[in-house]
C-alpha cells in the first residue's frame, strides 16, 4: 500500500504532460461547445465600436508582435472584422517593429471579408509604418500624424492616401483601439490619447496583464476591454463570426482541469501518506 | 591624468555624472542649457551603444560555435555547423535590397522563427501543470492559501469554472482584486525602495559587482 | 480539409514537434531546434540591430547632419569591442558605464513615480460613499499592504508586532503569488493551444 | 553609524548558497547562474536596478565557485552584460588567488532575445541538458523563462535559490525552486553577504522609508477620511 503511494505521489512529471495533450488534442477534435457568457467589459468594447455612427474615423494600435499572435491575433481579427462590417473606416499603427507585419498577416487573412464588404486598402483603411520611439512616437501621432508617418506602410505618401486626407490629429478619431502585449500599450495611450484629447479607448489585453487594467477600467479611462483568449472568443461569439478564439474555450476548460485534477489529486495523495497510521 | 585614474575611477564619474543627469531633466525644465536636448541625446547615445553591444553578443556567441566547429567538439560541432549557417543566411537575406524586407527574410521570419520561439513559450503549458502538481502540496497555512488561491482563479479563467459553479468567479474575482491587488502593491512598495536605495548606491560608486569594484 | 502540401508548413509543424521533445528528455531533436532557433534569432536581431545602429552612428556622416552625437555613439560604440584584449578591456568600462549611468537614471524615475508614490496613493481611498462590502475589502487591502511593507523590514528580526504583521504580510503574498500562477495557466494553455491548432488543422487536416 | 555594523535578518535563500555551491563541488558538478533578462536599454531598462542586484550576488557566488574550484556557468541575454559579468567574475577569481583559473572554470555564455525571449530560454534549457548543473542561481528580472529554467533545473536535480522583483514571475521562482528571495529581499542580498558598514547602513536606510510609507498609508487613510485633502498634498 505505501508503495503504491509513494509511487503515486512521484508521478513522472511526463504522465501529466502526456494527459495534457491528450485532453486538450481530444476537445479540439470534438468540441463539447460548453457555453461561453459575454462579460460586461467585452459588451461595452463591442458597443464602444458598433454604436459609433458610419464611417467614423478608428485608430488601431496594433501593440504586440508575433509572440503575442496567438492571443492578441484573434482579438485584432474580430476587432478588424467588426469595424468592416460596422462600415467604420480606420488607421491600423504600431509602436511595436513587429507589429505591421503581423497586420499583414491579418490583411491577407481577411482578404475574402474586406473584398465582398467592397471596402478598399486607401479609400477605407490604411497601415502606417512602424512608429520609432514608443511613448514619443504616439503623442507625436497624435499631435500630428502626417509628420510622424510621412508614408504608409507601403511607402506611399499619406498626402496621396484618400482615407487621411482631412486628418490632422487625434481630434480627427472617434476612437483608439488598443491591443496589447505590454509596454508600449494601454498606458503609453492613456497618457498622449485620453488625457490631452479626451479620446475614447477600448483595449484588448493579455490574460496575465488583464487584471493591472482593471483599475483604468473601473475609472472609465478605458471604456471597454478584451480580457485574453476568453474576451476573443466572447466578441467572436457576439458578432457571430465563431473563429479560432471560441474553439479554443474547450481545450482551454480541458486544460484548466488537468492542471487542477492533478493539484488535487497530489493533496488526496499527499494527505493519505501523511495520516496513515505508521509502522504498517 | 594618470592611467589608474582613467581605468578606475572615471567609469564610475562617467555613471553618476550621466545618471544625475538622467534624474534632474526629469524634473527640472532648463532649456538655457539644453538640458532637455542632452537628456535626448544621452538616451540616444546610450540606445547605439546598446545596439553595438548585441552585435558584441552575437559575435561572442557566433565564436563560441566557431571554436566548437575547429575543435571537433564531440555531439556538439554539427549543430554549430547548422546554426552558424543559419546566422549567416538570416543575415544573408536580411541584407538584400531594403534591409530586412526581403520576402526571403520574411519567409524565415513567418516560419521557422515564429513557429519555434512560439513553441518555446507554449513549453510553458507543460511546465505550469507540473510545478503546480509539486508545490501545491498543503503542508503548511502558506502552502494551503496558495493552491485555494491558484486553484480559484483558475476556475475563474476557464469557461468551465462557472458551469460548474456560479461561486467560483465570484470568488476568484475577489482573491484577484483584494488579496492579490493589495499583497502586490506592498510587494511593489518594498520593490521600488529597494531598486532606488540599489540605484543610489551605484551612483555613487558603492555597488559591488557593477564595474568590476569589488 | 487533407494533409498539408506545403513545403513551409511542413518545416514550421515538424520544428515545433522537434522543440517539444525537449519536455520529455533532451535529443538530437530538441538540439536541432534550439540551434535553429538561436541562429536565426540572432541573425534576424543582427539584422534589426544593424540597421538601428547603422541610421544613428554611420549614417549622419554621410548626410552631414548631427555629427557631435552620431560621433560620440560611434566612438563609444566600438569602444565595446575592447573587451576581447585583456590590454584594452577597461576602455570597454567607459562605454558601459554611460549605459549604467543612465539606466540607473531611468529606473529611479520609473521605480519612484510609476510604482513608489502612485502605488501609496492608490491605498488612500475616501470610504464615506461605498457599500459596506467594498468598505471591508477597502480596509482589508490596507491592512494586507501595511502588513507586506513591514515583512520586508531588514534590519529587525521577525518578532512580536513586527512578526505577526510579517506573518500576515507573507499570507497575504502567498494568496497574491497563487492567484498570479493560476491567472497564467490561462496564457500558457492559450499558446500550447494555437501550436495544436496548427498541428491539427493547418498541417495534418483534421477536423 | 560609522564603525557599527548592523544586524540585518536572516535570509534563509542567501545561507543556502555556499551550502548548493558546497554540494556542487562534492558531486563534481557545474554551477549556474544568471542575473536574469534586463539589460541596460531599450523597453525593459526600468527594471536595470534588479539587473544590479543580480551582479552583486554574482560578485559573491563568483568567489565561492572560485573557492571551492566549481566550474561556473554564467548566462546573459544581453550583449552589455557580457564584460559587466566578465568582470565581476575576474575580481571574484582575482581576490580568492585564482584569476588563472577564470579561462578555464568560468563560461560567460550569450543567448539572444529576438522575437521573445524564447531563444534565450531554449538555449538555458539545452545547456541544463548538457552540462547538469547542481546548483542554480537565479537573482534579477526575469519575464516568462522564469519558469521553464526553474523547471528543468528541478528535473536536472539542481539545488535551486532564486529571487526577483518581477510581480508576474515571482510566483513560479516560489513554486518550483528551493529557496527564494522576494521582492525588495534581491536588492538587499548583496548588501547583507558584503557586510559592509556603508552598505548596511543604507538597508536600515530603507526601513526607515518604509517605516514611513507604513505612516503615510495609516496616517493619510485616516485624514483623507476625516476630510483633510491628503492625496492633493501629495502632487507636489
């Protein structure tokens, strides 16, 4: 019996590997469509977008780069498909070197959406370069974006480029969208966005640096917000457009219950080795 | 000046002279003696710098693999083969045309590069699952108010956590913002005295370990 | 959907197989992609290191404009690099004690304004208009923050007042620490995840 | 103060360095250490006080290897850490009589931050592998390798004393290693082993301002609620 226990209680950290991959593979293959309920922070960041009257002017940060792609990407996919379908038009930026490229990646992927919405690169959206110098770079934005970004990220001139032709700063927004893996972010916004120009932010953040927004949130600063993978899924739910975020959600309980099963199963384990009456 | 002078105590000049800078301009506006443009001007000077010393990095790195490659070193000198390869072909590419736009440059970036340092970071899955299996034994009130407390937020994370129970967001929500919030800002509290009392004493040439002083 | 017949996909999907070895014992596999990985990191962050340093410190002489500081970094820049002769090496301090210097400066004000004195004053909070639960939670912070700062006192060793508000402090952090662990697993699992999800669906075709 | 040193509190993270550097030598195998993933620029250079703090235990853990002739491992992620740690660690050498041994027992060894820190952490791992360290030391900031070193220098065996002042890596240095040093207890660590009078003196130093920021919290609680403006007294 003892044997058996502490046989139990050295589990080779490779059993748990192994029955996490095998829950997580077997819930992507057969999703149990566990239900998913919208919380309020992802309901406001879809109001703050689908409430603003056509064709408003919305300025996107894309503040991550690749190693962020799995959690930040579909936030900015169904952020992005959401502004088509809303008719906004809108300024795709990045203070991150990583961060057009990925908006590249976004681009091609919905290439299919943006062309039958019969919205066009230039007369409704367009990607700025890489903008240098972090907080710098984005009061410099704000204050004066056609002599921060002299061309796109294509290397036209943004005087030719009919989308910012009477654009002069952030008084010309409706609002900031800010999706983020980290510094430059959410804060790096609020300060050269929100504070001077009064300007409504939404955010999409990452699961780990979700909760250190919160305070900005409940202050009204940010006025709606992306919690990790989970906020994804929530706004692809709402605007009907189930993609890699919600089929995510049941590999994710799967994997949260592994871990857990397991903590729970090293304490039954533990305890019994430890009230067994000795000398057994 | 003499030549002990130059080796050992004007690094340490050079540190506090450059960081007092750094500290004032923060607070004090001097635009009568520029003091905003050399405050811009050192943080340049000290970002280009940095720039030289990741090139000094790669090339450490790049002679360590040379020397296992001349050596011979057993189980080791063909992958130094495979990634000196790979540094000069990165490189190779990324010089072509306007540096770094390259499709070739792009494609290494899109594939091999993301997909690994992606999975790098997802090793972590594995990791998590089997340190919280070791530490979360409840051997002791500490050991006990960690694994309730990570074991929560989890069930809070995990659309699965309100299926089960209502309570478990609820509750999770609340060790995030009240214990957690408030343990965090004495942590970062304690932190940040520390960092600036650690600062003062490299400013003032006290620090061991920082430039050698010891 | 089938199997993937794209060359790229193959290499992306059998690397981040070949990098996953690496959980259950190292092997010429792991060690394949981890030289894969760190060659062409460096390459890439040569490639974007060069063209910064490049545009800062050479550049400038050419179009003859800001000399003194593209001078200045250029000359401390390679000054670096006598750290591979015993003979030079300390000119190499020079250079770096101009990057100690001002990180120095900079962590000071990010460590004094960002984190020290907003962090104080966040703990101050008029109670008068809150609900009798928030009132509670309000004060418990207080007390759970009071009690942090105090078990980071040195120079007293842990005993009577001072031990009992450290005990409470350490509680306190052990709460924060497991709620921090288990509020990750959401992001760790969210990147093993995608790589599933390209392994499944993007290369073997399944679902 | 002068001529008095003070009695600062034990660290149980730090007394169990000489003893993982001890076990080191008595089973013939390497140490490592790394003073974790700041460097002295760019976006993460706030946190360069804990890239310090890391150095100035190294200072200390570089004299024992030095002592009891253990093979050191040292692993930056930046390239200005290299001669800052070449450095420390010829000192080290140096004061203990052995700088003829730094080309041989000690391996400076860099691993790139690129996209993430992903190659650093990958290339760690591969050296754990490799090399089997029985002691791990890792005192500085550190972002998500936190873990996946710590992790597999538990499966290599290593005795393993860790600290940062990292808010989202803490947790796993206290989960999965042997000792820790938490927060504010990093910065203080090189301080306490030096038992140097100046410095020492300063960690009282610090207590004094906690003692106070302890005040200001009760204290401005407390008039802000009575109606007195504390928060606006604290602008200046």
């Amino acid at each position: 019996m003892s044997g058996l226990i502490s046989k139990l209680e050295n589990v080779d950290r490779r059993v748990i590997y192994f029955v996490l991959i095998i829950a997580v593979v077997a819930v992507l293959l057969n999703p149990i469509g566990l239900p998913v309920p919208v919380t309020t922070p992802t309901r406001r960041y879809h109001d703050a977008i689908a409430s603003l009257p056509r064709g408003s002017l919305v300025l996107v940060g894309i503040e991550f780069d690749a190693g962020a792609l799995p959690e930040n990407g579909p936030m900015l996919e169904a952020t992005m498909r959401l502004l088509i379908k809303s008719n906004q038009r809108f300024v795709l930026a990045s203070l991150w070197s990583g961060g057009p490229a990925v908006a590249r990646i976004y681009l091609d992927k919905l290439k299919t959406v943006i062309d039958s919405s019969g919205k066009r690169y230039g007369e409704d959206f367009v990607l700025l370069p890489y903008l240098v110098g972090g907080e710098t770079a984005a009061a410099a934005l704000a204050k004066d974006l056609k002599n921060t970004a002299k061309n796109d990220y294509f290397g036209t001139p943004v005087t030719d480029i009919p989308v910012l032709k009477n654009v002069k700063d952030a008084k010309d927004f409706s609002l900031a969208i800010c999706i983020t893996a980290g510094t430059p972010g959410v804060e790096e916004y609020l300060r050269q966005w929100v504070s001077p120009y009064n300007m409504p932010l939404i955010a999409g953040a990452l699961g780990v640096a979700a909760p250190t927004y919160i305070p900005y949130y409940n202050s009204g600063q940010i006025k709606g917000m992306l919690q990790g993978l989970r906020g994804a899924a929530e706004l692809e739910l709402i605007i009907g457009a189930p993609s890699s975020a919600v089929s995510s959600m049941d590999a994710l309980s799967a994997g949260h219950l592994v871990t857990i099963v397991f903590i729970v199963f090293g304490n039954i384990v533990f305890l019994v080795k430890k009230y067994q009456p000795k000398g057994k | 000046m003499s030549l002990p002078f130059l080796k050992r105590d004007l690094p340490v000049v050079i540190v506090c002279v450059t960081g007092v800078v750094m500290i004032i301009g923060y607070f004090i506006q001097a635009p009568e003696i520029y003091l905003g443009d050399i405050l811009g001007n050192l943080s340049l000077i000290a970002s280009v710098i940095a720039g030289y010393a990741t090139i000094l990095g790669i090339l450490t790195l790049a002679i360590v693999h040379v020397k296992h490659l001349s050596k011979r070193t057993q189980g080791q000198w063909m992958y130094s083969v495979l990634l000196l390869a790979l540094v000069l072909a990165m490189i190779g590419v990324g010089l072509i045309g306007t540096l770094g736009t390259h499709p070739y440059f792009m494609w290494f970036y899109q594939y091999p590069l993301v997909a690994l340092d992606t999975t790098i970071y997802s090793v972590l899955a594995f990791y998590i699952a089997s340190a919280a299996f070791r530490a979360f034994k409840i051997k002791s009130v500490e050991g006990l108010i960690l694994a309730v407390a990570a074991v929560f937020v989890m069930l809070m994370n995990a659309p699965v956590g309100a299926a089960l129970w209502g309570g478990f967001p609820l509750i999770g929500r609340w060790i995030m913002d009240v214990p957690n919030g408030a343990a965090f800002r004495g942590f970062i509290i304690g932190s940040a005295i520390g960092a600036i009392a650690m600062s003062l004493r490299v400013l003032i040439g006290r620090e061991r370990g920082i430039l050698g002083r010891t | 959907m089938a199997i993937s017949m794209d060359p790229s996909v193959w290499i992306a999907a059998l690397l981040t197989i070949f990098a996953y070895t690496i959980i259950f014992k190292d092997n010429p596999l792991y060690r394949i992609a981890e030289h894969v990985l760190v060659g062409l990191s460096s390459g890439y962050l040569f490639i974007v290191t060069w063209n910064y340093v490049y545009d800062q410190s050479v550049a400038p002489f050419f179009k003859g404009q800001g000399l003194l500081v593209a001078g200045i970094s250029l000359v401390l820049g390679v000054l670096i690099f006598t750290k591979f002769s015993k003979r030079t090496t300390w000119l190499s301090n020079l250079s770096i004690a101009v990057l100690v210097g001002t990180a120095t400066g900079l962590t000071v004000r990010g460590y004094l304004f960002a984190q020290l004195i907003d962090q104080v004053k966040a703990s101050i909070v008029p109670v008068a208009k809150l609900q009798p639960l928030d009132l509670v939670n309000t004060l418990l912070s207080l007390v759970i923050v009071v009690c942090t700062v105090s078990y980071f006192l040195f120079s007293m060793e842990h005993k009577g007042t001072v031990g009992v508000l450290a005990k409470i402090g350490r509680y306190g952090m052990m709460a924060a620490f497991g709620a921090a662990y288990g509020g990750t697993v959401m992001t760790r699992l969210t990147i093993f995840i995608q790589r599933a999800q390209y392994l499944l669906f993007t290369w073997l075709g399944l679902g | 103060m002068k001529g008095k040193v003070s009695k600062m509190r034990s660290l149980a993270g730090l007394q169990a360095i000489p003893e993982s550097i001890g076990k080191a030598a008595e089973t013939n195998r390497p140490v490592h250490y790394t003073p974790g993933t700041v460097g002295f620029s760019g976006g993460v250079v706030g946190y360069a006080a804990q890239t310090f703090a890391g150095l100035s235990v190294l200072s200390h853990v570089s004299k024992l290897t030095a002592k009891y002739k253990v093979p050191l491992y040292v692993t930056v992620a930046y390239g200005e850490l290299i001669p800052v740690v070449e450095s420390v660690v010829r000192e080290s050498y140096a004061s203990e009589g052995r700088a003829d041994a730094v080309s041989t027992e000690t391996h400076v060894l860099y691993f790139p931050i690129a996209l993430s820190n992903a190659p650093y952490a990958s290339g760690v791992l591969g050296l754990f592998e490799r090399i089997k360290p029985a002691s791990n030391i890792m005192i500085g900031g550190f972002y998500f390798e936190a873990l996946a070193i710590s992790e597999q220098g538990f499966v290599q065996g290593a005795i393993q004393i860790a600290g940062t002042a990292m808010t989202h890596q803490i947790a796993f240095f206290v989960a999965a290693c042997d000792y820790t040093l938490i927060g504010e207890e990093i910065f203080v660590a090189g301080a306490i082993v030096s038992q140097d009078a100046t410095l020492l003196g300063s960690i009282t130093g610090q207590d004094l301002l906690k003692i106070i920021v302890i005040a200001m919290l009760v204290g401005g609680f407390i008039l802000q609620n009575l109606g007195v403006d504390f928060l606006s007294i604290m602008k200046v």
